[in-house]
C-alpha cells in the first residue's frame, strides 16, 4: 500500500516538473489583481444624437424600495438602483445573434476578486483591460452610441424625467395553486363542495379529444422568470453614490442586479423631457458629471393638485 502512494506521488511532482518546464506556470501567472488596474482606453468620439438613435443601456442593482415628494408635495413610491462600476467589456460587431445595423455591447457590472474566476474568463477581462466583473449583460444599440472598451456609465447616462424600463427576474414564489397562480375563482364554498374549495376542476373534454391541450393553466412553479416593467419614470438622480430613483415597483429581490434601458414603447424623444432633448450621447462626459450637483430631482409640473377647484 504505501508503495503504490510513493509511486502515484512520483508520478504527479514528475507531471508538475515538466508543466514548469515547459513555462506552463508562468504563462498563467500574470492574472493577478494589478494586471487589471492599468490605463483604460479612451472614449469614442462624440457623435449627435438623433431620434433613431438607440442608447447603450446599464445594469444596476435594486437597494430597495422608498418614498420622495415632489414641488407640490405629492408622495411617490420609488425604487432605488444603483450603478456600481458599470463598464464596457467588449464590443460585438458582425454577430449573427444581433440585427443589422445595430451593434451589440457587452457591460460589466460590480468587481469581483480573481480567485473566483476561471482562467479564460479572466483572459476576456484582461484584454478589456478593466477589473473583473460579477455580472455581465448585452445590449443592442445602433453604431453611433457604440462606446469605447473601458468606458464607465454613470447614473447621469439618465435623465430626470425620463421613461425607462426595467427587466430582471421576479422573486420566486415556489409550487402554487391555479387560484394564485392564475387567479382562479376556485370552487363553491359550500353545496356539497368538500376539500377542494381551491382546486382547477375540470382540466379536460369528452373522450374526444381525450386530452388535455398543452399550455392549460394548472398548477405549478409561481416566480422566478424574467419579467419586464415599462415605462417607468426617472424622478431623480445622485451623482455621488450612483443612484437612479425610478417610481414605483421593480421586479426581483433587494439586491438583484437588474437592466435598465430607455424605454422602448416612447421613441425618439418622447423618451427624454423637453427641456433635455438631446440626451447625453453616447453618454454623459466624465468632466459634466463631476461638475453637476450631487442630486438632480425631476419636476412634475402642472397645477398645485391640492388647490380647490374654483366652481
């Protein structure tokens, strides 16, 4: 016995020799944490915004859900998301999982330690030249908002008052019934119903056809698709902490990374406020960024909804 655990223990430290000598160890050896700290590329050109021009989106994570007033003193619920070190990681072009003429780019979003990545992974951020991300996302955008490999997206990329939408998978809710599932009515509550108040009932036909058709709504696992709400306003910005406040809900859990992009059922610039048209394009210049307040509240306008109507 312990001459086979000699033998099998020569065998691996004479592999492990020859992988050093022939410079396997040093090839793998430059993925460290200061390789991914160096210069970035710089930014593309600045090109003009048009109302077919579609933005480079962001992928954010949702910190929870609170409350603002606006200049009349309306309560409305938000939802907070933040960016945290959203950067552009590669940049696709001519794939065939993408329609012409739009582009497809590839974010980053929230660094992450090197031990947990594995070595080809490690080599794709590496060439980015940016630091490891946790998660990574694609968007589709028209060549004219394409950004440079290394380029960060700051919550000033949006605009108060704008519409956006929000997609990122729903919080599961496990096996649930047809009554919560597919708010089915349920049985009777009484005349003769016994134990199965919250049950389908009759999920088929006659012997013809003798099946039941693919797609019937049944019971079964409630949650945890992706799920898309749109339109939802951007009521204010933080420029210090990166935060976007968008009203109302958000699909997903606190925590949750979730992608955000300008909204697609509001075209050109009916997307944007009046008084903002064009849209900081492809994104907001690093230097109008640090000169900008650290909050930026949308105004809602209108009438004071408070004031009594005049008879």
């Amino acid at each position: 016995m312990s001459f086979s655990l000699t033998f099998k223990r020569l065998t691996l430290f004479n592999k492990i020799v020859k992988l050093n000598n022939s410079g396997f160890f040093r090839k793998y050896s430059s993925f460290t944490d200061s390789n991914f700290t160096g210069d970035l590329p710089t930014s593309s050109e600045k090109t003009k915004w048009t109302k077919h021009s579609v933005r480079l989106g962001a992928i954010a994570r949702k910190r929870g859900m609170s409350a603002l007033w606006d200049e009349w003193g309306v309560r409305h619920p938000v939802t907070i998301l933040q960016l945290d070190k959203v950067q552009v990681v590669q940049i696709k072009k001519n794939s065939k999982y993408v329609k012409p003429p739009l582009v497809a780019v590839q974010i980053g979003c929230t660094e992450k330690k090197v031990k947990g990545f594995t070595r080809p992974l490690l080599g794709h951020f590496r060439k980015a030249g940016v630091s490891p991300k946790k998660k990574l996302l694609e968007f589709h955008v028209t060549p004219d908002a394409v950004l440079s490999v290394g380029t960060e997206i700051k919550a000033a990329h949006f605009v108060p008052g704008q519409y956006v939408d929000v997609t990122a998978p729903s919080i599961g809710k496990g096996f649930a019934g047809v009554m919560k599932r597919w708010n089915f009515r349920g049985l009777p509550a009484s005349h003769g119903t016994s134990l199965t108040h919250r049950s389908a009932g009759s999920t088929g036909q006659n012997q013809d056809p003798g099946k039941v058709f693919k797609g019937k709504k049944m019971a079964g696992r409630l949650g945890g698709n992706s799920a898309t709400v749109l339109n939802l306003k951007v009521l204010k910005i933080d420029n210090v902490l990166n935060l976007v406040y968008v009203k109302g809900g958000v699909p997903g859990f606190d925590d949750q990374y979730v992608k955000i992009r300008d909204a697609i059922k509001k075209p050109g610039g009916k997307c944007f406020p009046s008084d903002c048209i064009p849209p900081p394009f492809p994104t907001i210049d690093p230097e109008i960024a640090n000169n900008m307040p650290r909050e930026l509240m949308a105004k809602t306008g209108g009438v004071d909804p408070f004031m009594s109507k005049e008879v």
